[in-house]
C-alpha cells in the first residue's frame, strides 16, 4: 500500500473513531476512552489532513469550526420547505380535553381512548432545522418566522454532539432528511460558562435560552464553539428514501442513525396517560438538568396526522401542555401607563429586580384598570409575581400590604427609565407610596384626551403620538414585516427624536434623500458605513409579500396568522379594501370583529395615506404564488350546511383545499357552491335567493372526482 493511500485509509479509520467516540460521550453518555485519548486521535488526524489537505473532508471532526462571517455580511434568508409552524398552547386539563374534544369530532370518532400519542418534554431552547443529504450535514437554518429562517450551518456545526454524518451501520441512510430539534444549554454546564464569563471580566449571561439565541447568531464560529450547546431532535419533516408510520418508528430510526434524543419521549395510550405523563415531569422539572415549561403531546400515528392537517398557524395533531407558572414575590415600585402600537393604554408594573424561572423581572403587565382594581393593588405592596406560560410577567395578588409609612429614600427608588431628562418622574407613573392606579383621561406621552373601549383606554392621536409611531414603525421593520434587520427600536425612536423619521411610511425614503443621508451619519452611533448597509438593506426589502405587507400596516386585530388568511382569499390590496364585511366574515377564521376592524381601518383616509407614502417609497407587494394545489375547486369558494353523512366537516373542508378551493363559513355573492347535508338550514335558503348552485353530498363528491361509496368509506 503507497503512502497516499495508507494515510487516506488511518485518516477515514480516525474519522469515524472519533465520530464513535463523540456519540458516546455527547449522546450516550457512556464514554470508552479519557480526554487524554480522545485528545491524541483528535491531534493525529489534524496532523494527517495538515500533510494531506486533499483528505480534509466537510464531515470531518477538524472542520466543526468555520471561518467567521466577512464584516457587514448579514446570515443567509432561507425558506423551510416544510414551515416550523407553532404549536397550541394549552394551560389544564380542561383546556386539553377540549382539544382532544376537537380531534375526536374531527376524524368522527367518538373515543380517544384507544389512540396513540408520543410525548415528550417541551424545553425552553432555541428550535433549528437540519438538512442530511446522503447522510452529510449541508445546511443548519433557524426557526425565523416559521416560514423563512437564517442559515447558520457554521455555528451549528459546532454543537458537539450533533453528528456531521449520519451513522449508517444500523440501518441504511435516507436519500434526503430533515431534522428538526432544539439547541439547548444545560443549566450546571451554563452556571460553569457564566462563571468563567465573569471571570474574564464579561457580564454574566441571563439564562440559558437567551444564551443560546446569542450564541447562534455569533458572526465567527469560533466564538460559538466556547459555548456548551448541544442539540435534542424532536421531528423528521422530510424523510426520502424510506418511509415511517409513526413518530415512535420515526425515533427508533433517527436513533440507530446516531442523533440524539432526548431520552424523555414516551408512547403512551389516551388522554389519561398523557396527563399523568404531564404531571410527573413537572413534578420532576427540577431533576432534569434542563429548562423546560410543558410537554408536548402529538399523535403517534403518521394516517391520522394526515388527516387531520393544519390550521394557518399549527398543526391539529399536537399541543403543548404548559406547566404551573413559576412564581415569586417582590416590591411594586410604580405603575405607568404605556402607550401600544394602535394607541391602547396599559397599565405596567414596575418591580423589584426577582428571578423567575431564570429570568430577572422588572416588569409585569396589569392588562386594564379593572384588573389593577381587582388587585387592589397600591404602591409599596409586596406582590405575588409568575412568567404566564414561563414567558409574560404578570402580577396575581398581594402578598403583604404597604404599610402607613413610607420607607427613607423611597423617592429614589424610582425607577431611572421612569424619570425625563430633567430627572423628574415622567407623565402617567403611579410612584408615590401607596398610591393607587385610576385609569387615564388622558395619554401620557402626547396629552391627547383619551377614549374608552369596552375595559381600556386608548389614545385616539394615532398618527402623531410619538410611542405609537415607532412602536409601528419597529413592527413595519420587524420580522413578520418588511425584516429591515440593521435597524431597532432604539434607532427608530432617535430618528423619531431627531426628525429624520415624522411617520413609519418614511422609513422608505430615507435613502431618497441626501440630506438625510449626511444628517444620518452625524448621529450618535451612526457612521458612513453603517448608513450604507441600512440603505442597502432597504432596497433589498421593498419587495414583500402580501401577508407581511399587511402585518406591517399594523392594522389592530391582524397578526401573522390573520394576515395570512386575508393575504390568501383577497390576492391583491386593491381585493381585501374594496371587500364588504360579508365578504370578510365568511372567511373561515375571520370574525365580525377583526371584520369590522378592518373595514374601518381601510375607511380610514390616513390609513391610506400610508399606503400611498409606502407606495411613494418603491415599496411593491410581491406576486406569490398559492400553496394550494390545482383541482376541481381551484379558485372556488365553497360552503357547507348541514351533517354529512361519508365524512366529517373538516374532512370535507380538507378535500375541497386539496381541490384548489377555498371554504368559507357563510354564504355570499362570491360563494359558487352550497354543500347541504342533512338538515339544511337558513344557508340553502339564502343560496337559493343569490343564484349560488347547490350540491348535494353526493354531487360534491362527484366534483371530487369520487363516488358516494368511496366517500363513504373515507
């Protein structure tokens, strides 16, 4: 054997060794060999690929770390073929007896009692997706917004027990697979990180989740190696090549495949035992070494998953079962009136510094001056605090009455983000010992005279008061708008303060504009380059699809999910402003409320004053394609009335997605088909008086392409 072709054969032999050996000690826990040993195939095998570069391969050991990011180069945009969409948060029993409630109507059963679910802690990490073509590592990309995420192979990479290369002896390797999982920090090996932070004179980190967001988005891989992330698997969207039946199945074979787990799923039968499930990790919670706030529950079998689909933000077939909120006690300093996005007042604590869960709380929403009253809550009580679903801070009663008299210096424990420049306490801040909240007559950032809706108040100045316009202006900037990364709240609300910035529309004409150009490089912590970078930014981020394009206009009432849904039924802007609130209501998921918000924000002519500034701008809504597939029912709309006697009601709404059409909740001029089932009702009337043509079951399944026996049968 030559000496080419001795070496290529030690450095594969040390390849997988110590891909062996990192399973056992990262995955298993079960190492074979000391450090030391470890640590001398390791440096044997740098050596090989020094004399050797042509055998330095991407999935060896020596190539986890990566060169960094060049300067000013932002992580890759990449779209997820599948979408990491949410999952349904649930908090009691009655609330996931209620969901399997509607699963069983659903698939028509009467009895979950025989069904199978696969379970499995829920942990408080930052979700990633992995792409294994031929058993190789080629792309680590992030959640993001659930439909397009950040690529950040490199510093993936560096997690030490996930597998560059899937293990092949055990069973054979998949064409293509995505994994999906959750990088985590285990708290004793986080504490020991913190610990050497502050040793080197850095700032200890908060906990380890935020910990682990920082670290993934590090420009320099290297840098990301120091942290002790590792990686559980939770999911297999994308298998090809091979075929599974359930998520048990699905396990055994990422398992044998040589990813790791995290050794807490189980298969369990019915409710019941899902339940009892839930109960025993969370009295447990503290054993496991890792954060966590719930359990997640899915049904284990792949047929009924598939049946039962998805809504715009989450699968049917899972939820997450939240645990207790974690509860502390602490001080309340003040209460402030803030000023939100579209002008609600809000009544927020301010406490003393308390860790909850890991997080330091400072603040706490007291949602309206009902619920503060309900508290009875003054200032300098001692108050019982939680993270509501181990994330919103929220205040849920008095621990201990201030008493008379105030304590010494009570003045200057004022919080200082509540004091003006002048070092006085600035408008709206409830701050005087015992004082009690009343709900504001006016707000406290423009003085405009304040309106009262149901339980809140609101500020009507929509278009001038200051909180409002860069509160809109960072969700137009956001993540689920126009994704302007470069720029963040408190760069929008300098602008603002400067008047480079007079409405979130301007954002769009910064870069048409000399003068501000020069005025924008004279700001503090603004330079030339860093303006360029914005600019560009800006350019490339002026074309967005119409789902984003409506959460950035910040219309009340449509979140991601809505806007997705009006995005998908109206097509164009020009569509969803001319529509009626019939139109609107009958679109499954919109009700007479978001309808009427939405019919008054479009009669609103400064509204539309801000699409015309947008559209001034260069801003254009891009031409997306639609997700459904082509059918009998493609561009369609169809209602349903009545039982139907071959399948249930989503069952029927499902087939006529799959169509290419779309299911509406009412009948309107726009609807081409009623549905009746048996015992129709004021809908077939109202079809009859609109000219809409009427279906039976038997003809709607014709149209589909099947006969009254199959869809019996389905």
């Amino acid at each position: 054997m030559s000496a080419p072709e001795a070496a290529s054969e030690r450095a594969t032999r040390l390849r997988r060794e110590l891909a062996r050996h990192d399973r056992l000690y990262y995955v298993e826990g079960s190492p074979e060999i000391a450090d030391a040993e470890y640590d001398l195939l390791f440096r044997e095998l740098v050596e090989l690929e020094r004399e050797h570069p042509e055998l330095a391969v991407e999935s060896s050991p020596t190539r986890r770390v990566g060169a960094p990011l060049e300067e000013g180069r932002g992580f890759e945009k990449v779209r997820h073929e599948v979408p990491m969409l949410s999952i349904d948060s649930l908090f009691g029993e009655e609330e996931v007896r209620e969901f399997e409630g509607r699963i069983l109507r659903f698939l028509g059963m009467e009895s979950g009692e025989g069904l199978a679910w696969s379970v499995e802690p829920k942990f408080d990490g930052v979700s990633a997706s992995l792409l294994y073509d031929g058993g190789r590592l080629v792309r680590g990309v992030t959640r993001g917004d659930g439909q397009v995420g950040e690529d950040v192979t490199a510093n993936l990479r560096t997690v030490r027990n996930l597998p560059l290369e899937l293990e092949a002896s055990a069973r054979s390797l998949p064409e293509l697979l995505e994994v999906r999982g959750e990088i985590l920090i285990e708290r004793g090996r986080f504490d020991a990180f913190n610990e050497r932070r502050v040793a080197a004179g850095s700032a200890p980190l908060a906990n380890p989740r935020n910990a682990t967001s920082g670290a993934l988005r590090r420009n320099d891989p290297a840098e990301v190696a120091r942290y002790p992330l590792e990686l559980h698997v939770w999911a297999a969207p994308r298998v090809e090549g091979t075929a599974f039946a359930s998520q048990t199945e699905t396990y055994r074979a990422l398992e044998e495949w040589g990813l790791p787990l995290s050794g807490h799923a189980r298969r369990v039968i019915g409710l019941g035992e899902c339940l009892a499930y839930h109960s025993a990790m969370e009295a447990s919670r503290d054993e496991i070494p890792f954060d966590l706030d719930g359990i997640v529950a899915k049904l284990d079998d792949f047929e009924l998953r598939e049946r039962l689909g998805r809504t715009a933000r989450a699968m049917r077939w899972q939820y997450a079962h939240k645990f207790t909120a974690r509860e502390a006690t602490s001080t309340l300093r003040a209460i402030e009136v803030s000023v939100g996005n579209n002008g609600r007042l809000t009544p927020r604590a301010h406490v003393d510094a308390v860790g909850i869960g890991g997080v330091s709380v400072r603040h706490a929403t007291l949602h309206n001056a009902d619920y503060v009253q309900a508290l009875g809550l003054r200032v300098g009580d001692r108050v019982f605090l939680r993270r509501a679903g181990d994330v919103i801070p929220q205040i849920t009663g008095v621990s201990r009455k201030a008493p008379s008299a105030a304590p010494a210096g009570w003045r200057d424990g004022v919080p200082q983000d509540l004091l003006g420049p002048d070092g006085a306490v600035a408008p709206g801040v409830f701050w005087r010992w015992r004082a009690k909240f009343a709900a504001p007559t006016t707000c406290p950032a423009c003085g405009a005279e304040a309106v009262t809706e149901g339980k809140y108040s609101r500020c009507p100045n929509l278009h001038a008061c200051p909180p409002q316009l860069v509160g809109r202006t960072v969700l137009l900037a956001g993540r689920d708008g126009f994704d302007i990364a470069r720029i963040g709240e408190k760069q929008i609300r300098q602008l603002f303060e400067t008047g480079l910035l007079e409405a979130p529309a301007d954002l769009f004409h910064l870069d048409r504009d000399p003068t501000r150009l020069e005025a924008l490089v004279g700001l503090e912590r603004w330079g030339e380059k860093s303006v360029e970078h914005l600019f560009a930014e800006i350019e490339q981020r002026r074309e967005v699809p119409f789902a984003r394009y409506l959460v950035a206009l910040s219309i009340p009432e449509v979140g991601r999910a809505t806007a997705r849904l009006l995005a998908d039924h109206f097509g164009s802007l020009e569509n969803l402003a001319a529509a009626e609130e019939e139109e609107l209501v009958a679109i499954d998921g919109i009700g007479p409320e978001v309808a009427r918000t939405v019919l008054e924000w479009f009669a609103d002519p400064s509204n539309r004053a801000v699409i015309a500034r947008l559209t001034e701008g260069g801003v254009r809504i891009a031409a997306v394609a639609k997700a459904r597939g082509e059918g009998p029912f493609t561009g369609k709309a169809v209602v349903f009335t009545g039982s139907l006697s071959g399948m249930t009601r989503a069952e029927a709404k499902q087939r006529v997605e799959s169509g290419g059409g779309r299911v509406a909740s009412s009948v309107s001029a726009r609807t081409d088909y009623l549905v009746v089932g048996g015992k129709p009702g004021s809908k077939a009337r109202k079809a009859e008086e609109l000219g809409v043509e009427v279906l039976t079951e038997e003809a709607f399944l014709k149209v589909l392409g099947e006969d009254a026996a199959a869809g019996e049968e389905g």
